[in-house]
C-alpha cells in the first residue's frame, strides 16, 4: 500500500493553487527585467518573437535547425533532461500558453470533449512540420511550424501588430494561413478543455512519450483503488486515470489526485522502495481483475 510522502504532502496543498503556479511561472518565461537569453531554449511553448520572452523556443529551434540539416544538440538536451525528470508536467503546470488555454476555459460556455485519437495529431505536426518540411523544403515552405503557429501569432505577431499601429509603421500582417489557425484555436480555447496541448502541440508530444519513464510519474494504488472512476470525471481530457495513469496524452494537472480515495498520487524514483509507474499500474490493474 502507498504511503503518504513528502511529494503526496506537497501536491495535495498545491494542486487547489495549480493556476497560481502557472502564473508564477510567467516571471521566468515572460522577463519583465529585459534579460534576454535567446541562445537558450526554455522547456515550454513559448515564442522566441514575443517581446517579452526570455528563453529561445525549442520546437522554433528544432525546426529551424533541421531547414539547415543541423542537429541541435543544445537544445534536444534541454529538452529530454526535462523530459526525463517531469514528463509532460511541464504542460500542466509551468506552460504559459496552456496557462491562457486553462483560462479561456473557465468562460462558462458549455465544453465539448475532443475523443482521444485527435492527439495522435501532435506527432503529425511534430512530424512533418517541425522535422520533414523544414528538413526537405526549407524554412520558407508555406508549412513551415513558425508559419503556422498560433502561439508565435499570439505573442509575437499580434503584439508586433499593434506596436506599428501605435508608431504610425507600416502593418505587417500575419499571412491568412496563420491568421486563420489563430482565430481557430483562440475560439476553440473557450469550447474545450485545452485544444492546443491535445490535438496539435508538438512539444507536448515529445514530453508526453516520456510519462512512463519520467523521474516523476502517477502512481495508481490498487488496493485503495475501488474502481469507482471519480478520477475518470475529474480528468478534464478525457484519460481514464485508473487505467492509464501516465498516458502520453495526460498534462499531468494531477486533478485526478484529489480523489478521495488517495489512490493515485504523484510518485518519484527518489522514494525508499519505491516502484516505476508501470509495475504499480500492472499491479493495480490485476487486483481490479
């Protein structure tokens, strides 16, 4: 049986606090001070271009490094030791434009749920956006992912925007492309829980392949496990914690946690005896059967 420990002790206090988190975040990706370090690649999705980036976007530098045939060392690293130590919690807690999505969603406009194989197109864009393209057609492909982005439109091309407005400057518009996805996924925002990270993110797809195997992981408890699927409501994405707790579809918002039966819990290699994610899934799943 799982006991309680210092992790489980500090998540329970902090997941009622999750978007103060979040927000807390933002004085690390949105430097107020001007200190600049474009060179280095921040571990969330985050435009290089907004005025007030700190860091360097890695999925900006993946691609862009694969339009000159390179490989950018730096910035897989960065990338997989996140990876490897918080999976896709980076997504739930720490990303600004999962912090605007989590917002737009409080609207009280009624959500619809997007099914679970729409996330299959995250290694789709990863794929062929942010790798093949740019690889075989070069960054000035119409497909291009800085092309497209809405990320990118929302914090560097819409700010860009109004600051030529304000200066009397010629407007540089976005192509309709762009402006296009943007509309989309800023009024999808309001409808359903997150549309970006689920059906299109393409760092969301390389931390969530790291779930399984991530320092940090969900743990299910199968003999607190009463198969009485509250986690299953209270994941917003639609996942079936008890059955898949460390899906690479999961933001790991660690909701599913405050179930009052304790039986999923955030765990750690760290821990005195502890097990990997999936050994303890295997178990609890053979003591529901």
């Amino acid at each position: 049986m799982t006991k309680k420990t210092l992790i489980t002790d500090i998540t329970s206090k902090l997941v009622p606090l999750r978007i103060w988190v979040q927000s807390a975040f933002l004085l690390i990706w949105l430097d107020p001070m001007g200190f600049r370090l474009h060179g280095v690649c921040g571990p969330v999705f985050h435009c290089y271009s907004c005025p007030l980036a700190s860091f360097a976007c890695p999925i900006g530098v993946l691609a862009n490094f694969s339009s000159l045939h390179l490989f950018p060392f730096v910035a897989v690293g960065i990338v997989v030791l996140f990876a490897v130590f918080f999976g896709s919690l980076l997504c739930g807690w720490a990303c600004p434009f999962g912090l605007l999505q989590d917002l737009a969603a409080k609207a009280p406009i009624p959500k619809f749920n997007l099914p679970q194989w729409t996330g299959y197109f995250r290694y789709v864009v990863l794929i062929a956006a942010v790798l093949a393209i740019p690889f075989f057609a070069g960054a000035d492909h119409p497909l291009f992912i800085c092309r497209l982005c809405p990320v990118g439109a929302l914090e560097a091309a819409v700010p860009n925007v109004v600051q030529q407005a304000m200066t009397g400057q010629q407007i540089v518009w976005p192509n309709a492309l762009k402006i296009t996805i943007l509309i989309l996924v800023v009024a999808a925002m309001f409808l359903s829980y997150r549309p970006w990270c689920r059906v299109l993110c393409p760092l969301g797809a390389i931390l969530g392949m790291f779930n399984r195997a991530s320092v940090f992981f969900l743990r299910l408890d199968g003999d607190k496990c009463n198969n009485c699927k509250k986690c299953h409501n209270l994941c917003e994405y639609g996942i079936e914690p008890s059955k898949n707790p460390n899906s690479a579809a999961c933001i790991r918002c660690l909701e599913c946690t405050t179930c009052p039966t304790d039986a999923l819990s955030l765990g750690s290699i760290f821990e005195k005896g502890n097990k990997t994610s999936d050994s303890v899934n295997s178990e609890s799943l053979t003591a529901q059967t």
